[in-house]
C-alpha cells in the first residue's frame, strides 16, 4: 500500500505538500497539484481520513437522530438536511432512537466520542450526557433540535408555531358547524402534542356553542389513531369531527369510520397534522396542517454550522411558516348532528 511518502517522493515534493493538495488545493501551485495527483493516481495512494480528523479534530459529519424512521414525516426533514449538509461540505450519519432512551444513549455517545462534529435531533428527549454537555457549553453546544422544541432543552431548533396551527384547525371545524369534536394526541410527553392541545384548549373559550370535546391519547401510530378513533365514535354521543395530531393517526382514523359503515365527511370529518406526502392521496383527500418539512431540515443544518463555525452566541429558535390544506375531508355535519 502506497504511502503519503511514496508520492511525495514520486512527485518531487514534500510530505506537507501532498497533504495541503488534499486539505487545502488552493495554497498549491497548478502545475505542483497535477504531479501530485498524477504521482496518486500512478501509485494508488488513499489518504488516511482517521489520520487527518485527529489533526484537524474535524469528521465532517453531522449526526441525525429520530425518533421513528419509519414516520413519513421525517423522510422529508432529512432530505432537507441531506441537501444543506451535503451542500455544505458534510455527510450525514442517520440514527434511528425508536423512542428508545437507551439507543439515544448510544448515539449521545458517539458525539461524546467525536464520531461526528455535531448533532442534529429530532425528537423530543436529550440524553443526560448530552443536557450536561449544554449546561457546560452553553450556545456553542454543537447540538440542533428541530420540529420538537421545547425551551427547557435549551438548544436552538427550527419548529412551526404548533399552538397557533391546532387553534386554526378548530376554527375550522367551528365554522363548518362542528360542535362536538374529538381530538386524539401524540404522547402528552412530547412538546408538540402538549403545544397542538394547548391550542385545541385554548380555541374552546373562544367557541362558546361548543357542545362538546373529547381527547383522547395516541403514540402518532395508525394503529393508535384506528383505535382511538373506534372509542370515540362508539361513545353515546360520538363526535361528528375527529381532529388527529398528525397524519399517520388519521388514517387509522379513517380506518375506524369505514370500519362501523360509516363516510367520511358525510357522517364524520377528520383533520390530521403534517401534510405527508399520502395526505392528499388518500380517499376522501385529508385536510391537515402542511409542515415546512424541508426548510425544517434545511434550517437546522444552518444552525448547527453556525455553531460549528464560531457564529452563534446565543440560543436561537426559527418559527418557520405552517398553512392550513383544506381538502375533502371535511364538511359540515349531518343535519341535526350539531346538537
């Protein structure tokens, strides 16, 4: 195997040389470049990456944790990132946590290890390790959350306002006549669930003829949204709207509707969150909250290189834009339904 000696050798320079054709071209003459890389070609010569990360302490790798690789939603946030970080000179290494604190605790470890340069994560939890790491740094942690913020972890994140998006949703259904409406969340745990039910909450003053709201909890599976949704409908008075927080649980809840004979929207809505690539393929199309997913993912990887490159002095949270779609899943209710 052909050492960086062998083509300094070959190509009549130095050591040094041949390492700042790899690390930085620019510094070196065009035409001392071509021996050079002739002298690489003719021998084979690969440089040593390990070698050249313990000089530079830098992998040129980003970290990326989520919580459920197999969630749609998440496909378009990391191809997002994919596209900033590959843009920006750096590979992605993708780590699937399934909700599992000890695999968080394998990924924390290799950032603690620096396999990676930092870490963007896009669930709801920071291993203690890591929460330690940003009590120590501060902003210069090399740590990004996205979709999930929450203060308390004290990391910049690019989210959406989710409060303010539920509140909408349950504006809509009100103006469409809905007076009583199930809503089915995500595990209270998670920031986003508590911020959409906030919203939820907080519209309900606002709706005074509202009759009534149920809730009911979910963990974003279609199977729980299926079986969620089947308790709600087959309450005495079952809601004529099913507001599901995000789209996976409301395709179980469309499940549940077909499964009791009944139509959706003729005899029942339902809203989901995301805008997942199937929503509007979906039979009746699904009205839902349409998520930045890629500028999401885009935007976690400014600032995390941001971090990376000494620009960031404090924490900073980027609320990006959401929009209500507004499909055919939702209609006003069945006469007399309402009351």
């Amino acid at each position: 195997m052909a050492t960086i000696q062998d083509v300094a050798r070959s190509a009549g320079v130095s050591t040094a040389t041949v390492s700042r054709v790899f690390s930085a071209p620019e510094q070196v003459a065009e035409d001392t470049r071509a021996r050079v890389r002739a002298a690489v070609a003719d021998l084979g010569y690969t440089p040593n990456l390990a070698a050249k990360t313990l000089r530079t302490l830098r992998t040129d790798k980003i970290l990326v944790t989520v919580p459920d690789i197999s969630n749609p939603f998440f496909s378009q946030v990391i191809r997002g990132v994919e596209e900033a970080a590959t843009a920006a000179g750096y590979a992605v290494l993708l780590g699937d946590t399934r909700h599992e604190e000890a695999r968080e605790d394998q990924y924390a470890q290799m950032l603690l290890r620096k396999e990676a340069d930092g870490l963007i994560f896009l669930g709801h939890r920071l291993p203690d390790a890591l929460a330690a790491m940003v009590a120590r740094m501060g902003p210069r942690t090399p740590i990004v959350n996205g979709c999930e913020f929450s203060p308390n972890l004290s990391v910049s994140s690019a989210h959406i306002d989710n409060e303010r998006a539920a509140a909408e949703v349950m504006a809509h259904l009100y103006d469409l006549g809905h007076r009583r409406i199930g809503v089915i969340t995500g595990p209270l745990i998670s920031p986003i669930s508590r911020d959409r039910l906030a919203g939820v909450q907080g519209a309900v003053p606002r709706q005074a003829k509202l009759k009534a709201l149920t809730v009911a909890t979910g963990d974003f599976s279609i199977e729980s949204g299926e079986a969620r949704a089947g308790e709600l409908l087959d309450r005495p008075s079952a809601p004529t709207a099913l507001f599901c927080f995000n789209d996976e649980m409301a395709m179980g809840a469309l499940a549940a509707i077909r499964r009791r004979g009944l139509k959706c929207p003729d005899d029942i809505s339902v809203v989901g969150f995301d805008d997942i690539r199937f929503a509007r393929y979906l039979d009746p199309p699904l009205t839902t909250i349409s998520q930045p997913t890629h500028e999401i993912g885009r935007h976690v990887v400014r600032l995390l290189l941001d971090i990376l490159s000494g620009d960031a002095e404090d924490r900073r949270d980027v609320t990006l834009p959401h929009q209500l779609v507004i499909r055919a899943s939702t209609a006003p209710p069945p006469k007399g339904a309402s009351t």
